[in-house]
C-alpha cells in the first residue's frame, strides 16, 4: 500500500563511507527501488560537510546533494569558508530541510544534534554488540547502547532490516510497537553493469575459469577463518583447486590486525594459491566478479540483513551460507548451509558441489533471475514508500 500524500519529499541522509560500504549500498537500493518502481517520491541526498565528498565520489545514482554544516561547528569551519568563498551563508540541517520542504529524514543512526521539525527515522541495523560481544570493547558496547537508546527514545519512528532484529530491539530496547517498521531490503542493481562482460572484467585479476567469490570488508564477524580452515580440509582430501576469491576493504576499525593475521594464516596453511585478496573494488567491477564466479560464500557469524545474500539473489548465484537466523530469514533458494564455526561441514558442502558448480557466468539462470527480482525490487519500493508515510503520519 503507497502512502496516502501523492507526492512525499524525503531527504536521505548518507550513512555509512570508506569503512562500512554497506552503508552506501544500502542508500542506492533504496533510490534505485525507488525510481524503479515509478514512485512520486521526490528524493534528496542530504549531507553533512564530512560526507560530501566521500559520497559524491562513491554513489552511482543520480539524485540532487545538498550540504548542511553542523551547528556545532565554528563559525570559520572550512565547510563555512567555502561558502563563504561561495557567497552562500552556510546552513543547519534544520534550515536546510525548511528549504527544501522536505516531509521526512531518513536514515539517521543517530539523533540529530537538535531538535528537528521535520520528522526523521532512525535506523538500527543490527544489534550485533548484544549477540556477538566479543567483537566490540567495552567502551564500543556502551556508546552503542547510548546511541540504540536515544534512537528508541527520540525518534518519532525506527525502522529494522529483519524480524530477526526486531526481535533483538524489542528484548533489549522495547519500543512502542506501531512505532517500529521492518523494512527488509533488496539489491536492485544497474542495469548499465549487465551489459559488461564479466570475463573481460574479472579477466584483469588473473583469476581461474572456476572459483568461489566472498565480497565482505574483512571484519573479525566476517568468519573467514572457518573458510580458510575449510580449504585446508578440501586440501588434504585432494581437492585443491577450490580457489576462494575476496574482496573488501581490508581493515576492521574494531580489529585492525585482523587483516594482516587473516594473511599469516594463509601462508601459515601454505593456501597462497587458493585465495585471492583483491581488495575494495569499484562496485560495478565486484558484481562482475560475482557473475564470473562458480558459487558466492557468505560465512558471517551475524548480520542484520545480508546485502551479500541480495546481491546473490539479484544475479541467481548459488552461496554457500552460515546457518544463522537472519540467513534463513532471507530465505534465498540457492542457498546451502553450514555451520559458522563448522569448518568441516563447510569443507563438505563444497565438497559435495563443486563438480556440479558451472564455472562463469550461467545466462540463463542470470536471466531468470533478474526477471524474478524485478517484482521483489516493486514491492521494496512499495513499502519503502508506505514506510515513510508512516513517519510523517506519526507526528
């Protein structure tokens, strides 16, 4: 059901950067959905100054960006001498939304530093911190509880990305039910990447004709030493042209020496010539990768929603998955499950698979695919759009 006003101006505010490159995915699902699916929302790119320029370098959709300055800032901030320079006074977010006569904020993972009079809707991803503490310090746990708190306590309405993590905020934030929404959301991919080759593109890395994909930042939740423990198994069994190809950012701002153990342990069981780190790639030149390959791995010890997972679906990729429950939430068809802190049952689903896994790029299951996606894509937009409209209904 769309909201009831024909036509709702929504600022989106840029979550996410460098280090959380999810972050920015989520953003463009959401515009591409969207405009998609033919909605009258009008929408608005709506920065802060330390957001501009990573988001005008890194997002791919055409939406129109406007810049606030944080009314805690000095007045001689370098965001107000460029306006200055500019003859432009800089503005608050607040007066920035009166400008653009905007109807709602969306997503905001923390409380604005003042009160707005436009509504906005706070975004929890996950509450990872609470079930998996042993990725977070101390003081990490406690500034996100402050921050998840003031969310619930301030935010005129709050949305989650899964029943999984509804669950989670009402056992440990309980909140008044009408006031939080699931919005569970989907990969809606540029058409444009389709038309590239995906062994052209892959082809630059050198990489095999059959090989296993995990683009996933290295994080310690990632799990990718279960993975590489998997290797070793498939290894000593004979099987050592299983090739585990990943890419992502390799720093984790929680673990920062995860990265450089990760490739200790890859010469420690002497894996070389099985995984492949190529790094934070170009979004477009990452799904290439995915569409080139034979199978995706997702073996996360927690997400709050997989974009991993969506982008299978998206491209009608099998993944061999971690059985948590927000996986099997996302219900993917194609998926085969493991236990995440099971190397051996991982070692013997790929096992098992492999011979059948088509190396490259499958046209026809692609096709299917994305033909089926495009009702999954109508109905995110749908309710992104019913979303919102509850929000400006709530205050």
């Amino acid at each position: 059901m769309l909201a009831e006003k024909a036509e709702l101006i929504v600022g989106l505010v840029p979550q996410g950067g460098a280090d959380w490159i999810a972050g920015i995915v989520y953003l463009e699902n959401i515009v591409r959905a969207v405009l998609t699916g033919g909605s009258l929302l009008d929408l608005h790119v709506v920065a802060g100054p330390q957001q501009q320029s990573g988001f005008e370098s890194q997002l791919t959709i055409d939406v129109p960006m406007h810049v606030y300055t944080h009314e805690a800032h000095h007045a001689w901030s370098q965001v107000a001498w460029n306006s200055v320079k500019c003859r432009r006074r800089p503005v608050s977010l607040e007066t920035l939304a009166r400008r653009l006569n905007l109807d709602v904020l969306f997503p905001l993972q923390a409380p604005p530093r003042r009160p707005l009079s436009v509504p906005w809707i706070g975004w929890i991803p996950d509450f990872q911190h609470k079930r998996r503490p042993e990725f977070f310090s101390v003081a990490h746990r406690a500034e996100r509880d402050c921050r998840f708190r003031r969310i619930v306590d301030e935010a005129p309405h709050v949305v989650v990305s899964s029943h999984d993590a509804r669950s989670d905020l009402m056992r440990w934030f309980p909140v008044t039910e009408t006031r939080v929404s699931v919005l569970q959301f989907r990969s809606v991919l540029d058409p444009r990447w389709f038309d590239l080759d995906p062994q052209v593109v892959a082809g630059q890395f050198d990489l095999p004709p059959k090989y296993l994909t995990y683009p996933s930042q290295l994080w310690a939740h990632k799990n990718h030493q279960t993975v590489l423990e998997a290797l070793s198994l498939l290894r000593a069994r004979g099987r050592s042209d299983v090739v585990l190809v990943c890419t992502g950012r390799e720093y984790d701002y929680r673990h920062p020496e995860y990265a450089d153990d990760l490739k200790r342990e890859i010469v420690r069981r002497r894996l070389q010539p099985q995984v492949r780190l190529l790094g934070l790639l170009d979004r477009s030149v990452q799904i290439q990768v995915i569409r080139s390959s034979a199978a995706v791995n997702q073996a996360s010890f927690f997400e709050g929603w997989s974009a991993l997972i969506e982008d299978a679906r998206a491209l009608g990729k099998p993944v061999f998955v971690s059985d948590i429950p927000v996986h099997r939430e996302q219900n993917l068809e194609s998926a085969m499950y493991f236990a995440p802190d099971n190397a051996e049952e991982l070692a013997d689903r790929i096992e098992d698979e492999w011979p059948s896994l088509e190396p490259g790029l499958n046209a026809e299951r692609e096709q299917r695919a994305r033909e089926g996606h495009e009702r999954l894509t109508r109905d995110f937009a749908c309710r992104f759009v019913d979303l919102v409209g509850r929000a400006c209904r709530a205050v």
